[in-house]
C-alpha cells in the first residue's frame, strides 16, 4: 500500500474534486465521470479506511453530503443537516493480555492474546477474573439439555473455577446423538458460555476443532480488535459474559499433557459427557479498556412530487465505512463499500434531477456495518420515519466480478410483488443475469442476515438486497480503485434508478406476504 500522506493533501485533494464537479447541469448524465472520480476520493489513502468513529469516516460524511448537496438532495439529518449522529463505543482487551498455565510442579507458560490462544466473547467480560489463579475442569462439550438428558455439568462443582471444554457437539459414527434444539442451540458462539455463567464458573476455555482451526488467522484477528457497542447496548458487570479463551491444539496439548486425559485421548477415546478437574491452574491477565466516540449516518431526501404520497418513503442506502487502518496497512475498501456508496451517490444525482418520483427518496449512507450494523440498527431504532418506509434497497459491493451478472438477495421474502418490480426494473434497464444463489434459506452464508438492509426487514420493510460476491480482496488491504470495474457499478445504478422510481410511483403500498 501507498503510504499515509498528510492533511495538507487531503484537502488539496477534496478542494480539486469540489471544483471540478461544483456546477451540476440539468440533462448532464456524465456518470462515468462522477462515479469514478467519488470513489477515486472515497477509497483514497487520504480518508484512512473509513473506520466508524475515525477522522477518515467525518472526512468521507462531510465529503458525501457536500455532493447531496450539489445535487439537489435536500437534508434529512438532526437540525437541519444531513447527519445523524450517535454514540459508540470502541472496546478491546490490552495489548499486553495473556492466557499462563500454571503446572503441578509450579513451572508455568505463557501465552499472549493472538497467539495460540485468543480471547473471544461476544460480550466483553468484566474484570472479575482477571489476574487470578483458578483452577480448571474439564467438561466435556460443556452441554446441558433436559430435552437429552444430557449434562456434561453432572456430579462436579464448577463455581468459582475455570472450566474447560470441546467445541461443537458430541457425534456418533460421524452423526449428532443430540436433538436438533440442543445442536442449534448449542451452535449459537455464546451458548456456552451462558451454561458455564449459569453454574458459577469464572471462564471458558473451549478448545478448537478443525472448525475453528481453518479460520485460525481470523480468529487471531478478531481476538486482538477492537468491539464496538451502540451506547445502548453498554451491560452492566453482572451482565457480561464470563471470560472466553480459545486454545489451538498446541496449547490445548501443553495444558493437558499431565493430566488424567490428554487431548489425544479425549478426542479419541473418551466417554461423553465426562468431566474431571485439571491439576494444572490458569491465570487470565487481561485489562479492558474502553474509548467512547461519535459516529455519523448521513441521511437526504429528494421529495415527491404527489401531494397524497409525498410523505411516504422509499429508501436506497448503503454503507460508507470500512475497516480503518491495521498495523501500517490502510484497508480502503473500494468495492467494499465504495462502490455502493458511490451507486448511491450517482443514483441520487440522476433522481434529483428528473424529479419524476411520486413518493420521497430517501438516500441513506449508513456507518459501522463493518462493526456489527451499528449505524442501520441506530437509524431504525432511532428514527421518527421508520414506519413511512415502504421499501429500502441496499447497495453492497457491486464493483467486481462479471460485469454482466449480479446477485440479488431477498427481494422476495417480504414482498413478491417487490421480487416481480425488481425483474421488471432489470430487464428494461441493466439487463443482469441476477443470481438468487444466496436466496435459499439452507445458504450457510447466510448473507441476508449480514448487511445493514436486515434491520428494516425486521420493521417488516421489504428489501432487495444487491452484491457481488467478491472473495479474493475482501476485507484485505487490496480491495483498490484499479481493481474496480466502473461499467458494473453504472449498470446498477441503472437497475437500481430504474427500480426506485417504479415503486414510488406505485398506486398502492408494496403489498407484504
């Protein structure tokens, strides 16, 4: 990656591309020119990744609506503005985190976070159990169920220790002997952690499966991130969850080399549920440290031009953040979403000029997908128009592979008669084979419960929902401008103007099912 080049830059840089495109002229449908050159700025070095909270992601709100602006799309943030801000956030173990095993002869190892360990939880933990030596029980898969009768719990006390088990759940002959309720349950991240909360004990150690293990780098990732929290979502002490810790099977080998059992032992040949206590002790060193921040939507309306629909609203959005900075590397996010962010840009731009919509629009770029949806989930609870909503189309890396398909994602789920506009919209206008691969409900992808139009599905707002499905730069530093086919982007904004302004001229609300 090109280095981090300095403000002075940056705003060199933003005048040039205000200057250029300051006048916007009726009947002008330069698109290539406009497209290109917004994300040449958005996925920039200069805006820092855009991660939620950062300068970079004010620099890309402040750059987004200034061209709203330009175009004619009136606010629709607080106050008058195009923003919509709220707080987040930003929470994370210290650096110097660690897992020490503690053996019977009181020599000890020590592993920091990232490395054959990784602390994992959901929730982040309280402090309680930091900096403590506890000792340790193995517990099988660390499952209960009344349904089974099955308690990987039975006949040993637990409180007050660290307990150990393996992930996923015990098979037979390479099938489940569970029910499908305690293998769906127990499939959930936080499952068991609830269980070992549940019976007193002060940690979970899970050890990693080849499940696991094939993602180890991001597991690695992850384990020294940082999480972001709506300010809503902050818990309580007693809240959180207990401390996770994933082991590889090195580590997971060295701690029960001694013992009773080891692992190999345990995979193979023990009896399940089982459980017995390690004669080795553990000790969690961790610190959580917390930083509050301000994040951003930004949020515009092109008004309808009918008196009696004018106060409804279909929405078209996409997310603008990305993943800031790691290391020394700046991940830019070009496809991810720059290309939807700048679908949405040059959407709205075509719109405003033709003012040919009877509904409002509302042209919405959300924040903190990357982190957890933050920013649609902040807009949909917090937002006093949610209910005038009656369609929002979402926008998601539509910049790479073949330029003459896209995939298309629950636009039927709510609504069929949604799915037929979006057929309809297509053929008279981009003409994409669209793909509903993802559409099938058993896809372990499960990519309509992964992008920020999820949020309005559950308000019961029909969505559609487009994609590329590109892989091989996906959240990586090398997701690039050069790597962006422009013609694809173009034919979805004409597939995407093509279908906004069918249904908000519909004489009747989409119609649910």
């Amino acid at each position: 990656m090109k280095s981090q080049n300095k403000i002075n830059t940056l705003i060199l840089i933003l005048i040039s591309f205000t200057a250029v495109f300051s006048q916007i002229e009726k009947g002008n449908l330069n698109s290539y020119n406009y497209v290109k050159s917004n994300l040449e700025f958005l996925a920039s070095d200069e805006l820092e990744g855009r991660e939620i909270g950062s300068r970079g992601e004010k620099i890309a709100s402040l750059f987004i609506s200034e061209e709203l602006e330009k175009y004619g799309v009136k606010p629709f943030g607080e106050n008058g503005t195009y923003f919509q801000n709220f707080n987040i956030f930003a929470e994370g173990f210290d650096e110097g985190a660690n897992v020490a095993f503690q053996f019977e002869d009181s020599s000890k190892i020590v592993y920091e976070n990232g490395t054959d360990v990784c602390f994992l939880s959901r929730n982040l933990p309280s402090e309680k159990s930091a900096n403590k030596l506890f000792n340790i029980v193995f517990v099988g898969y660390g499952i209960e169920s009344d349904e089974d009768n099955y308690n990987s719990y039975k006949d040993i006390d637990v409180n007050g220790k660290v307990v150990i088990c393996l992930n996923g759940s015990p098979k037979k002959d390479g099938k489940e002997i569970l029910s499908e309720n305690t293998v769906r349950k127990y499939k959930r991240s936080n499952a068991k952690n609830e269980t070992a909360k549940e019976k007193g004990a002060a940690a979970l150690i899970v050890i990693a499966d080849d499940g696991i293990l094939n993602f180890w780098n991001y597991i690695q990732q992850m384990a020294t991130s940082k999480k972001y929290f709506l300010e809503s979502e902050l818990k309580t002490e007693d809240q959180n969850d207990i401390p996770s810790v994933v082991l590889n099977e090195n580590a997971a080998k060295t701690l029960l080399a001694n013992e009773k059992y080891n692992l190999d032992y345990i995979n193979n040949n023990l009896s399940d549920p089982a459980n017995f206590e390690l004669k080795t002790k553990i000790k969690l060193n961790y610190k959580i440290l917390s930083e509050k921040k301000v994040a951003r939507n930004v949020i515009g309306v092109i008004e309808g031009n009918d008196t009696n629909l004018k106060n409804e609203f279909v929405a078209i959005g996409a997310h603008y953040d990305h993943e800031g900075i790691k290391g020394n590397q700046i991940y830019n996010g070009a496809d991810d979403n720059g290309s939807g962010t700048v679908t949405i840009l040059e959407t709205a731009r075509r719109l405003a000029l033709e003012k040919n919509n009877k509904r409002s629009i509302l042209v919405i770029f959300h924040t903190g997908e990357e982190k957890g949806l933050l920013g649609a989930e902040y807009l949909t609870k917090n937002s006093n128009f949610i209910d005038k909503i009656i369609s929002y189309t979402n926008i998601d890396m539509v910049g790479r592979e073949s330029e003459d398909s896209i995939y298309c994602i629950g636009a039927s789920k709510l609504s069929k008669e949604l799915g037929k506009l979006v057929e309809d919209a297509n053929q008279s206008s981009a003409k994409f084979y669209l793909n509903y691969k993802f559409d099938d409900p058993n896809d372990p992808n499960r990519f309509y419960y992964r992008s920020d139009h999820i949020h309005y599905a559950e308000k019961g707002i029909p969505i559609a929902f487009f994609y590329d499905y590109m892989n091989e730069d996906y959240h990586k530093p090398t997701d690039d401008v050069e790597k962006i086919n422009f013609n694809k982007i173009l034919k979805t904004v004409d597939l995407l103007e093509n279908l906004t302004i069918s249904i908000s001229n519909l004489d009747h609300k989409l119609k649910l099912d």
